[in-house]
C-alpha cells in the first residue's frame, strides 16, 4: 500500500459502542445460542468509592496521633433482640461463598483468616461444612430460598443467621452451580443427583413479601431460642424501601450488596445491567435507618466491591457498621495469581481476567471441586494471607480515620467526604469537591 | 399430662419448655390450648414426645421438626412442618401455603386440603395429603414422596428432581420436565408403606394411584430446552 492509498481509507477506528467486549460477546452468542455465564461481579466502571475523597484535619479539625492514639474498630451486631449479639474486633467480614462454589480447603481458609483477626465468615448456598465451623470462632449461617443443606442443628450451631433476599450481581436471580462443580459430596449436602447443572430457587418456598419475612424471623428466632442475630441480606436495587423493610420484620442487621458484588456464577447480562452500585446504595439506606431510629441500632453491612481500607473507611463515613468482601477475600487467597499465568493462558484467559468460576477448573484450587486442583490450596497459608490483609485493611481505615480526628472508626461521617464528581455527589449526597453542591439536595 | 394454654402463657414460654425437654424426659405429652393463629407453634423441637395443637395454628407450626409427633386439631398456616429433619406432623384439618416445604425428612399427613406449592423444594421428607393440593406442588422436590389422594392443581411437579409424586385424582396441569411415570411394584408397596403410615389403611387402593416424576431433560442446560421453562 503506497502512502497515497492509505488515504482514501478510512483510517480503522475501533467503535466506542460496538468494543471490542461487545463484538466478542456477538461472536460467542452467535457460536453458542447460549447467554454467558461467568464469576465475579460488574466488570464495566461504575461510580465507586474511588470517586470520593477524605478531607482529614485542619485548621477546625484536628487530627489524632497514629501510633499513639487508639482509634477502635469493633462492632457489635445483633443488640437489638439477640441475647447473644456476636462482637467482632474488625469492621470487615467475609461475605457468605458456598461449599460447592468454593473448595473445602478454601472454605477452611477464610474461616482460618476471618478468626485470626476475630471476623467472621458466611456460610453460603449450599449449607455448612464441619471444617468451616470448627474453623470460624464467630460463623453467620445463611438460610437461602434453596434451603441446600438447611437443617435445625446448623441453626444452632451459627453465631448468627442471614436471610438471603438476594445479591447485588443478581437482585432477583437465584443461583448456579454447573454440574463440573456438583461432586458426591456437594450432591449429597444439597440433595440433588452427582453432576447436574444445578439451579437454586430466586424466592423463599415458605414466604413472600415483608409481611411474612416479619414471621419467618420469628419462626428462626423462636427454634434458636431468640439467641442469634438475624440478618437480612438484599442485593441493592430499592435500598430505602429494602432496609425499611428489614427493620421492620425485625432483622437485628441489614446486609447491602451493592452491583459490584462478585458471585459464583451468574448470567453476565445480569451482573452488568440488574441493580444499582453499592456508592448510590448506602445514602438511602442509612437514611432509612435514621429515620426509623434504628441507625447503629440495626446494623448496616455493606458489601460489593470493596479492595481497601479506604474503601472500608467510605462505607463508614457514609454510614455503614460495617463491611463484606468476597471477591477480595478470594484474591487474598491466591486466586488471579499471576504466578500461575500458564495455566490461566491455557483456560484462555489471563490472570487478573480469569471469571469462569462456575467450570470448576481454577488453577488456585479456590473456585473448584477438583480434588487435586483444591489440594494446591493449603488453608493454613491461604487463612494467613487473608489475615494479614484483612490487617492491612483496618490499619489502612484506621489511618484515615485518625486523620478526620476519629477515635472510632464509626465516627467517621458523610462531612468528611467530597466526591470527585457530579455522580458520585449526587450518589454518595456529599459535596462535590472545593464547593457545598450536593446535587440533588437542597437549592440547585 | 402438661397443658399450656396460649390464651395465658406467652409462646416463647411454651417453646422454651419444650426445646428444653431431654431426650428421655418423662413428659412425653404436651397439649397446646388456644393457639389461636399464632404462628411458629412448637418450632424447633428435638425430643422423641408428642405435642397435640387443639386449635388452628398460624404459620410455621413444627417448623424445622426432629423427633416429635406434632397433632394439629384444626388448620395449619402456611409452612406448616417446613423443613422438618424427622419425627410426624398430623393435621387434622386443612393446610396453608407451603406446606412441607423444604422438609429432609419424617411424615406430613394433612387430613384435608393442602393450598399451592405443598411440598416446594422437598428434600425426603413423606407427605400424604387426604384431599387435594394447589397448583404448583412439589415444585423443584428434590427427594421424598407426595401423596395426593385427592386432586392436583396446576403445574405439579414443575422443574422437579427425584422426589416421586402419587397422585389418586386428576392432575390439572404437570410442570416443566414432570412426566407420567409407570406404577412399578416398588412403587405400590412403597405407596401403600406411605398410606399406611398416614392412617388411610385400606380405603384407598394404591391401584387407583397415577405416579409422577422428573423426564430429567433440564438435569443439563441445553439451548434446546430452553423453550420449556
Ligand atoms: C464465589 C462466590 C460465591 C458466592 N456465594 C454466595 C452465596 O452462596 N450466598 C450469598 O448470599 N452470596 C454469595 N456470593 C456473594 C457474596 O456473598 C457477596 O455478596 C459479594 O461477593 C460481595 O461483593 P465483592 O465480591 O465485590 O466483595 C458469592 C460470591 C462469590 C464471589
């Protein structure tokens, strides 16, 4: 091509909406007639909590001293009806990832690491193992629409309960598990055939609606003896209306996934486009609570893409008791390592992308119920990883927390906060930097 | 004989009494007076005793059940014996919503009618329903066996996994993936096992009796099966 005929081409120019993600996602479709079911939460860039900003001490604030001054960072949950409400010493749990999803050893693993630092971990969809309970000093026992592995002596066995309403990659989907993953013993612990792909229920089988939840709380209460706390998860699409009506069924703590949450396995198409972020999810949360009087009295968890301790410290200041990691636990673990980037590059992907959780075949020994690949993962190592980040994070919250003059990591507020842009002011109803424009509130 | 009446007494008390009840405690049997609707009646029991309801329960009565035998003298709420791990639920009247719901294991007997979704997502536990069910019975049952005497409302059995499904009546509609199935001879002695233990005894020929289970054509996602859900 000489220079004078590259000129009457159009120089190639990639389209903005036709990406290449899109054209892939053609392509695949047009070859499978099948939607694309993958892990991990949104992949697209949606506001967040790197769309805010601390603006720590000054003049009128003054800060405290970093190793000197104590900046605590417990939580307590369940004081509202539990006789047993459960103390954490860290304002991070680990989300609920089922046993089936999720190796035993990897299971052990976040029980492992969540206790070193005195936090718990969730069970998830597919019942409670004996190594993640005899792991977990503190355990939250998911009841599920699926009920897999339900049964009254787990129930007993929990330190609290969690109501499963839905997650914030799926609001409305209920879950997956393809048959690569259902071994004999995932099989026996949820009552289903070896090897099946395997669809749990998006609604409860025994209640529908906030009036019938209110009952079913009672029901759990009463068969534990009004001991555990009780949460109630919901993935975040009506936050205001969801929170009011968890507090009013009586839950002890609402959990809020916001759409960055990851998942096992679900339909991309409804990870990407079903729910709201977790930053626009909290404001009308936590104004729900407030204006119940339940702020702090019911606690709020908010989850779904938090990576660090400044992430946690946002969640705070916006009014969180505390937060819920999954993917970021799994990464502590050693999942997306890029050591293992042969083996990634022969799945067809590479590490840092690697989604398809639900196959069975991680190389990380995390995402599967491949007897050899789960032996790569030791639960020992991995539980220390995961500890020592959840460490790292604290201290990371705890620093800025110091520097807004906090002595408890929840008296971080909303006014310590200015958000980077318009959407994220407007989500987060904190100013926009250098100005006092909330949009949305006020005189605009 | 212990008697607690929940005109008076407070259902926590009631509860609390009877989860506190050892494995070889001598009272062995509990009347209920006044329930009066209220829900989560004798939820969570773990001993080998017998709790007579006199009255209608609200939802959840012997929710979650292990060991006991549970007689309810009217109607149960929605729920009723939900989740239920072992031991027998008697309803003598009819049955909400739900009714067995998730159960792993025991017996449900409803002497009347049972509403829609009896059996949802059963995971071994009996049931045997003298009158009919509604519409969406046994959807996703897992494992166990329902027994209808009566008639089946619409979608039985949809998206069902192993559990069996006996039907005496007419069946309006059958679910995704649920099928007539052939009535073997271990079908009939199993049949006539459930029948017996629910107290029909010989008044139903478990020749009159239809069986139903899962084609297990959506056990695998296929593209060409996605037009049956
Ligand atoms: C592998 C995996 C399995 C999950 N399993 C469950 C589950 O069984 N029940 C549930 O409520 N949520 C489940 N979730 C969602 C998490 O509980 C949590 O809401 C989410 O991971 C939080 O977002 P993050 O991953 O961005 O931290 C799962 C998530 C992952 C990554």
């Amino acid at each position: 091509m000489t220079a004078q005929d590259r000129w009457l081409h159009t120089p190639p120019r990639k389209s903005a909406t036709f990406d290449d993600a899109s054209i892939a996602e053609i392509r695949r479709a047009a070859a499978t007639g099948i939607y694309d079911i993958r892990g991990a939460g949104t992949k697209r860039k949606v506001p967040h909590f790197d769309d805010l900003l601390f603006l720590g001490a000054s003049i009128s604030r003054y800060p405290l001293e970093g190793y000197r001054e104590k900046c605590a960072t417990d939580v307590t949950i369940g004081t509202r009806f539990a006789k047993k409400p459960i103390t954490l010493k860290i304002p991070i749990t680990i989300a609920g990832m089922s046993f089936g999803s999720l190796s035993a050893q990897a299971k052990e693993a976040l029980g492992r690491g969540a206790s070193a630092v005195g936090t718990s971990p969730t069970t998830g969809d597919g019942g409670m193992t004996p190594e993640e309970r005899s792991h977990s000093s503190i355990l939250v026992y998911q009841l599920l629409p699926s009920r897999y592995g339900m049964n009254p002596d787990d129930l007993r066995r929990a330190d609290a309960i969690e109501v499963v309403v839905g997650q914030g990659a799926k609001p409305g989907g209920g879950g997956m598990l393809l048959g690569q993953k259902i071994s004999k013993r995932v099989a026996e612990m949820r009552t289903l055939p070896e090897g099946i792909d395997q669809r749990s229920a998006c609604r409860h089988p025994d209640w529908t609606g906030p009036d019938d939840l209110e009952i079913k709380i009672q029901e759990l209460r009463e068969i534990t003896d009004w001991e555990k706390p009780i949460y109630v998860k919901v993935g975040a699409s009506r936050p205001y209306y969801d929170t009011a009506l968890a507090i009013k069924a009586g839950a002890d703590a609402v959990v809020l996934d916001g759409m960055q949450g990851g998942t096992a396995a679900t339909q991309d198409v409804f990870i990407e486009h079903v729910g709201i972020p977790t930053l626009a999810a909290i404001p009308p949360a936590v104004q729900a609570l407030q204006e119940l009087g339940m702020h702090r009295k019911v606690q709020l968890i908010v989850s779904g893409g938090i990576r660090n301790g400044a992430d946690v410290a946002k969640a705070l200041a916006l009014g969180a008791d505390a937060v819920s990691i999954g993917t970021a636990a799994l990464i502590a673990l050693g999942d997306n390592d890029p050591h293992l980037e042969d083996e990634y590059r022969k799945l067809g992907t590479t590490a840092g992308a690697y989604d398809d959780w639900h196959e069975g075949r991680d190389p990380a020994g995390i995402t599967t119920q491949d007897p050899a690949l789960a032996a790569r993962l030791d639960p020992v190592l991995a539980g220390r990883k995961l500890a020592n980040y959840l460490t790292v994070m604290t201290l990371e919250a705890q620093t800025i927390a110091r520097a807004c003059g906090k002595s408890h990591v929840h008296n971080l507020e909303p006014e310590d906060l200015v958000a980077l842009n318009v959407e994220a002011a407007a989500m987060a109803r904190v100013p926009l930097a250098g100005t006092n424009w909330v949009p949305g509130v006020g005189q605009w | 004989m212990p008697e607690v009446d929940l005109a008076v007494t407070p259902l926590r008390e009631l509860n609390a009494a009877l989860h506190k009840l050892k494995p070889d405690t001598n009272e062995t049997s509990w009347r209920v007076l006044n329930p009066r609707g209220q829900h989560a009646i004798a939820a969570g029991l773990d001993a080998p005793i017998l709790v007579t309801v006199e009255g209608h329960a609200g939802y959840y009565c012997a929710g979650m059940n292990k060991q006991a035998t549970v007689v309810i003298n009217g109607n149960a709420g929605q729920g009723v014996a939900e989740n239920m791990m072992s031991g027998q639920v008697h309803v003598k009247g009819d049955a909400s919503q739900a009714a067995g719901a998730t159960g792993c294991g025991g017996l449900l007997v409803i002497d009347g009618n049972a509403s829609a979704r009896c059996g949802i997502s059963m995971k071994g536990i009996d049931i045997v329903v003298k009158g009919s069910v509604g519409h969406l019975s046994a959807f996703m049952a897992q494992a166990g066996n329902l027994v209808v005497l009566g008639d089946a409302g619409e979608a039985l059995g949809d998206s069902i996994y192993e559990a069996r499904l006996y039907v005496r009546g007419s069946v309006k509609s059958l679910g995704a993936d649920c099928i007539e199935k052939e009535m073997r001879d271990e079908h009939k002695a199993e049949l006539r096992r459930l029948l017996d233990a629910a107290g029909v005894d010989g008044a139903a020929d478990v020749s009159e009796f239809r069986r139903y289970g899962s084609a297990r054509k959506l056990y695998h996602f296929h593209i060409d099966n996605a037009g049956s859900y």
